[in-house]
C-alpha cells in the first residue's frame, strides 16, 4: 500500500491498540497515536514544534534545537555536493 505505514502501524490501527515494540525506532510513547511516529504524521500532517516536543516528552524549544542542528547538517552536505 502506499499509505506510508508499516504493516505493524496498519496492524495497530485496525485492531486499536497501541503498539507495544518498544525497541522499533519509529515508537513514540504517544498512546492517543497507537505509539507510533508514522500514524502520527499520517493523522496531523504538519505539526508544530510544541506539538512535536509532546509527543516525544521534550521541550519545543530542544525541537528547535534538533532542527536547527539538523538544518545545519543538511546545508553543508548539500554544499558539498554541490562542490563534487
């Protein structure tokens, strides 16, 4: 399917549980969205920085934080791309 989801998301929302995979790297301990960062996204669609830092149990202003080292990161493998 191309819905974005995993078959374990897809499974969650059909059955109305909450994921229990601690150790999958798409959790989020976020029951209202099954625990998963995947059905979050495809339930909001963009969020903001507050919105995030909930369900990741961190402040928005550690997200802004994030983004912006992440933001920094991307540049300057594009610069360097673009060199090559």
């Amino acid at each position: 399917m191309k819905d974005g989801l995993r078959a374990c998301s897809r499974r969650c929302l059909q059955n109305k549980k909450a994921c229990a995979e601690t150790d999958c790297r798409l959790f989020i301990d976020y029951k209202e969205e099954f625990n998963c960062c995947l059905i979050s996204i495809r339930e909001n669609g963009d969020m903001t920085l507050r919105e995030i830092g909930d369900r990741l149990g961190i402040s928005f202003a550690r997200v802004k934080q994030i983004e912006s080292a992440a933001l920094i990161k991307m540049k300057k493998k594009k610069a360097i791309a673009d060199i090559l």
